[in-house]
C-alpha cells in the first residue's frame, strides 16, 4: 500500500527505488520520512528515528535503519551510493559532514566528517572514524581510527599531504553534478 505523498520542501532530495521510481525523502528534526515507497519494497529505506541534514545525496537502494532506542542523525552535503547500509542498535551513530559512502558499505558506527569508505568497507559497532579517514575497498574497520588514517587491509597509516578525498571543492563539485544529473535522467511516476 503507498504511502501518502506530500509537499516537499526545497531541500528534499530524490532516490529511486527498486522498480525504478523516484522517492522523495525529507528532512525533520525527529526523523527522515520517506513517500511513497515501492509495493515491492519489503520495507522502507528508512526505519526509525533518522534525521537527514541539507545536501545529502542518497542513491538507491540506501537502508537507514535505527532501532528502538536508537537515532541516527547525519549531517550535511554527505554521499551515499547504492547498497549502502547504516544501522545503529542503541544510543546514537553520528555521521558528519561531506563524507563519500561508495558502494555496499556498511557503517554501524559514528564517523566524523570529510571521510572516505571505499566500495563493500565496513565500519564495525563499538568503533570510531575521526575526520579526513579512508577505509579502502573491503576492509573491516573495528576501534577508534585517529584523524588522517587510511585503513587498508589490516593496516593503518596516516595520511601525508593533501589527498583529493579531502579537498572540500571536489567534493562540492561531486555534490553539484549528482544533484543536476540525477533528475534528468529520472521522473516520479
């Protein structure tokens, strides 16, 4: 059955949903509430108490899941690309500003801001990403990661010089072409 659509506010961004129909998703102070949701669908995209800042790009088939007792509260101009999962089971996960969440990963934990998590990485619960890290392509990330890591494999090391995951005018123009790119291509039905 379909969930009522409404008014959206201007900045409410689109993802599109499994049979392939854009669904809006809004931002509030208590939680994200998402519109119209496929049939097929086995449940929303969103569950529970989860508060989406300005500017976040969410691709499809993104899960935000907080349970009972839980919150999720992301901040602004965040990438979330297909698969993705984020799930918190108690307290609150905290995801920062400007942040590239690639390809199936999964974060059960808070991360900082201007973060980069590779395609199928993994951000384990009880753990920590500070700012400026980067978790590479299947790496499992469990503990606190200080400011400026690259995790690869069961390594770590801090970062050197400036890396163009970090530089904040790349990823404003990322931002940028999503947000005129995605519509073109896509219609609500």
């Amino acid at each position: 059955m379909p969930w009522p659509l409404t008014v959206l506010p201007k900045f409410c961004r689109l993802i599109q949903s499994m049979a392939g129909q854009l669904v809006p998703v809004s931002t509030s102070k208590s939680s994200a509430l998402v519109f119209s949701p496929p049939q097929s669908h086995p449940s929303p995209p969103v569950t529970g108490d989860v508060v989406l800042g300005d500017g976040n790009i969410v691709h499809p088939l993104v899960t935000f899941i907080a349970h009972p007792d839980a919150r999720i509260v992301i901040g602004e101009d965040n990438i979330f690309e297909e698969g993705t999962r984020v799930e918190c089971w108690s307290g609150a996960l905290t995801i920062g500003d400007g942040n590239l969440i690639e390809v199936g990963s999964a974060i059960y934990s808070s991360i900082g801001s201007r973060c980069h998590l590779e395609p199928k990485s993994c951000l384990l619960p009880d753990s920590r990403l500070e700012d400026r890290c980067i978790i590479t392509a299947g790496t499992k990330v469990g503990g606190i990661v200080e400011e400026g890591t690259v995790c690869a494999g069961g390594t770590r090391y801090r970062l050197g010089g400036k890396s163009h995951a970090h530089d904040p005018e790349v990823h404003r123009r990322h931002l940028a072409y999503l947000s005129d790119i995605l519509p073109r291509f896509h219609r609500i039905t």
